[in-house]
C-alpha cells in the first residue's frame, strides 16, 4: 500500500465533488499536485501543495483555497486527526491513531510484497556483455550488479525479466585472443617465449586456460596455428566464459540467456535485418558527412548502404557497411536488438559502459524502427569505479594481466559488500570504492549498519520470546508512538514511493540510501535506551513497550524486501 498515492487520491476526489471546486474542471488539473514528507522539523505525516495549483487555476489566494480544502478534508476524510495550513498555503496533515494501527496491520499482512507496485510488463534486461576474451574487470562489476539489482527490482514488483548477455564471440579481438593462447601453449610445450605483439593478450589467466586445453588434449601438437584455429577458439571461448560465468556467481548473478554474436553471422541475422528495414524504407544507398573533427580534405567521399536513423531521433545517419562490403560492428548490434523485438517484450533495457554513451541514440533509433516504435530502450550508462584505500588510490595485483578483476576484488571484500557498495553512488556519476569503509564496523560502512539493524531487531525478538513473523496487536489507546517510533513509521510507510521512483527512473541506488537512513533512526533510537531507562525496550528481561516491536516487525519487513532486492543476505546474528 502506497499511503502517498491512496489519499492524494482521495484529497482529490473530495476536492473535485465539491461545488466551489466543480467549475475547475477534470481531474487532469491537479498535474503537479503532490502529496510528499514535509521537512522534519516539522512534526507532520505528510504534506501537500494542492492549495497553490488550484489557486493558480481560479486565481485566487492560495490560503483561501487551502482553508475551504481543510475543511473538506476535517468533515469527510476520518483519518486524518489534523490538518494545519503552513507558509502560503500548504496543506500538512497527521493520521489519528486508528489510521494508524489499520495501516501497520495492512501492511503486515502483505509483508512479503509490501512496496511493491504490481506491475505486469516483460522486460529485457541486457547488462555485463564483457568480451570474452578473460575474466571480468571493476568496470564489469559495477555494471553487472546495477543491472542484477535493476532487474530484481522489476521482478518484485511483478514483472517479467529476462536477464540477457550478449557474447561478443566474433572478430578480430577474437582472432587474437585465440592467438595469445596459441602461444602460450607453444610456450609450455615448447618452452617458445610470449611474443611481445600489443594486440595479444597477457594476463595470468591465458596460461591457466592454456594448460587446461593441454591436459583435455595431451598428444594435440599445437605446431601449426590454421590446423587448430576453430578448435582452440572454441575451446578458448569456452574456458573463458566459465571463468565469466564462475565471476558472476560469485557476485550471486545469473542470467537467464547468453546470446551469441557468432549466432548472428551463422544465421545470417544481419542479411535478414537488412533486408527487412529496407522493405520498410528506412535503407538506402547514399553518402554521410565526414565525422566531427575530420578535416574534409581526409575524408573520402564513399557511397554506402546507410540506416536513416535520424527519422528517429539520432543526429545522424550510420553505415551499416564498410568499404570492403562486411558488415560494420552497428550492423551486427541492429540484427542482435532485432531479435529482442522478435520477442515481444514491452521494455529493452541495455546497461552499457562509460565507453558507450555516443552509441545509445543510433541503438535506440534502431529499435524504433525494428518496432514501428511500440518498444522502447532504455540505456543505461555506468561510469568508471575508483578503488582507494587509506585515502589513496589502491593499485592491486593484477593476476588477469592490465585489469582489477572481479576476483582480485572478492580477495579483498565480501560479495555483500561489494553489491552494496556498487550502489553508492547514482549509475551515471564515477565511485569512490574505499577498502577501508567495507571493513569497518559501524556506521562508516553501509552495508554492516542496515545488516546489524536486522541482526538487533532478531536479537530483540530472541530476547523476548517473541516470533518476528507472527503479527503483533495493540490496543489503540495504546497506540502512543514516541518522537523515534513516529519517525521509523513514517519512514517505513515511504518504502512503496521509493520502490516506485526507482521503478519509474530505473535508478536501484535509492534503495540502499533509503534503508541506511531507516537503519540510522533504528540504530538512534537503540542508542537512547542506554542513556534513557523509559526508550530501553526490554527489561530485566520484561518488554517495556510492546509498540516498538510492533513497529520494529514492519522495519524488518522493509529491510528484507529492500536487501532482497539487492541480493545482500541479511545475519540474524552479528
């Protein structure tokens, strides 16, 4: 339950039966009204701006407006017990205690969905996509977990996911990928040295790979590089991606498919793309204007098989062929995102690296146009992660070679942290990753202060006797919430907006910010009952408010399905 959508709702609904209110119309006047937590200094549950927009409508004083509202509101809506005019006109309002009791019980007994927003939508969700060329890099991670965490998101609220990664397994990083192995299996059969090539590869993980394909073929000669290309590049690429995959899991990530761009030539997928934009005209032989920056006089003038992306909103018009005739990287990009249409999803969401923010409107106008604009792709771009410790930049051994890897990160800190932490940040702005923040216990360190509010609550519980799943009742002449429980209420109750803002932005990152801020009024209040006898909540092993467990089960609902979503596990014990 959505307290905030529920009675602005209903604050609408009285104010437009009205008959002073009736000559403003339909209801679609109220765009920009909100009803939104007021300032904590002042003691309110909620507060409302609808005053001034239909002041602006009629044309009259706002504090006029906003006092007619509250008298609508005192007679017609029982559950609020106060309704107060502020500043130029806002509306803020508390609920009387029944309100209150009816909401905590209500949302119990949906504990397990509590902020969810029921959607029904199929989703794609396409994220890591890292060359399969070694293990993943930082970069890999940040991306990997926003888009696990984005797509749990859109799984708690009810829709359908598809976590997709593409498999770049075609071309010429492919090619030498396959070489670098190659000599490194002449080196270890042959003691031959690594060639000093810059396009090879040289991380640690190239010899591990080597010597697996050296034990499952131990009488392969590996003395004539044609003879063994498909066979070394297939058992290359498999090898590697296990290492991807082992990667992931360790991050507690699965897909659910990997697509393969080597798919894409076998099939002939491009062809048919082609063919099938330029039956709907959006193909055309022509010439583009030389790129930003080129000088005229270097650029030549060729004419080529061109996608008009620009009737769909891109700056310009892209190749889809070389000079030779193959097909360009965006040509293969276009087939593959054609056969995410094919599949009738409502929603494509791609996350892509800080390298790929030039790329996000060609990509876009190309499902446009795959899908006569019935589906939409939302990009996703994250940027680059900082490692620092001690307030310096952390330089780490590099076993995969001129990457951090996801493993040498793992060395260090624990998966919990990690998924955390990687969500400290908005998508779209660099981390700051501090060693030394993950591995402190207290509030310094976010993960371990909303993990130690639910390990506190279980301890709570344990102590008396209490089952944190079985609901807790109270009498409503004693529902008296002191200064710490009204503040924990109206935060818990913010839960279902911050699910849907992220929901709406597809920006994960609110949630672990929010449940640090839950964990923080948690966390004070526990600390005033060791400088106040009347806030300890048990004892001489007696409950001393039963409202405080009361309201510390739905705190622990909210930490469950918030940690849930992020795929942070949650000790009972600390």
């Amino acid at each position: 339950m959505n307290l905030y959508k529920t009675y602005l709702s209903e604050i609408k609904n009285i104010v437009i039966k009205n008959d002073y209110f009736a000559k403003i119309g339909q209801k679609n006047v109220f765009n920009g009204v909100n009803l939104q937590n007021p300032p904590e200094k002042f003691d309110y549950d909620f507060s409302s701006n609808i005053a001034m927009v239909i002041s602006k409508i009629l044309n009259e004083n706002p504090k006029i407006i906003s006092q007619k509202i509250k008298l609508l509101l005192l007679k017609q809506q029982k559950d609020f017990k106060v309704v107060d005019i502020a500043g130029p006109g806002f509306l803020n309002f508390k609920l009387t205690q029944e309100a209150w009791l009816k909401i905590i019980k209500s949302t119990f007994k949906s504990k397990n969905i509590f902020g969810s927003n029921k959607g029904n939508k199929k989703f794609n969700v396409e994220f890591v996509s890292a060359n399969p060329t070694g293990p993943m890099h930082v970069g890999h991670c940040r991306g990997a977990i926003f888009g696990d965490v984005l797509s749990n998101l859109l799984k708690f609220c009810g829709n359908k996911i598809t976590k997709e990664f593409y498999v770049n397994d075609y071309g010429n990083q492919i090619n030498d990928f396959t070489h670098s192995v190659y000599f490194r299996l002449r080196e270890l059969k042959y003691s031959e040295p690594f060639p000093s090539q810059k396009n090879l590869y040289p991380g640690i993980y190239i010899i591990d790979i080597a010597k697996k394909i050296l034990k499952e073929n131990p009488k392969l000669k590996f003395d004539n590089f044609n003879k063994v290309k498909n066979k070394l590049t297939k058992d290359s690429l498999k090898l590697s991606m296990n290492l991807i995959k082992s990667d992931l899991k360790k991050l507690g990530i699965k897909h659910d498919l990997f697509f393969s761009e080597t798919k894409l030539i076998k099939e002939n997928l491009v062809d048919k793309t082609v063919n099938k934009l330029r039956k709907n005209k959006f193909i055309d032989y022509g010439y583009l204007e030389p790129p930003k920056g080129e000088e005229n006089f270097n650029w030549k003038k060729e004419k080529k098989l061109i996608f008009k992306s620009t009737l769909f909103g891109d700056d310009l018009d892209r190749a889809l062929q070389k000079s030779d005739g193959s097909w360009t990287y965006f040509a293969n990009d276009v087939a593959y995102h054609s056969t995410k249409v094919s599949k009738k999803y409502d929603y494509l969401i791609n996350v892509l690296g800080a390298d790929h923010t030039g790329y996000i409107k060609r990509i876009s106008a190309a499902v446009k146009a795959l899908s006569k604009n019935k589906i939409s792709l939302i990009c996703k771009v994250c940027q680059l992660v900082k490692l620092f410790k001690d307030g310096k930049p952390y330089k780490m051994s590099k076993r995969s070679g001129e990457f951090i890897s996801v493993n040498d990160i793992l060395k260090e800190v624990d998966k919990d942290s990690i998924r955390f932490m990687m969500l400290n940040r908005g998508n779209d702005v660099e981390l700051d990753f501090d060693f030394n923040k993950v591995l402190q216990k207290n509030k310094d360190n976010p993960v371990f202060y909303v993990q130690y509010c639910y390990a506190r609550i279980n301890s709570l519980f344990k102590s008396a006797k209490f089952n944190l799943r079985k609901e807790i009742t109270i009498n409503t002449k004693d529902f008296k919430p002191n200064d710490f429980e009204i503040k924990l209420l109206r935060k818990i109750m913010e839960w279902p907006r911050i699910v849907d803002i992220s929901v709406q932005k597809y920006e994960p990152h609110r949630i672990p910010f929010y449940l640090y801020e839950l964990a923080t009024i948690f966390h004070s209040y526990w600390s005033k009952g060791n400088e106040d006898l009347k806030f300890k909540f048990i004892i001489n092993g007696k409950v001393n408010n039963l409202l405080s467990f009361m309201i510390f089960q739905l705190l622990s609902v909210v930490v469950e399905n918030g940690m849930n979503i992020l795929g942070v596990s949650l000790p009972k014990k600390m």
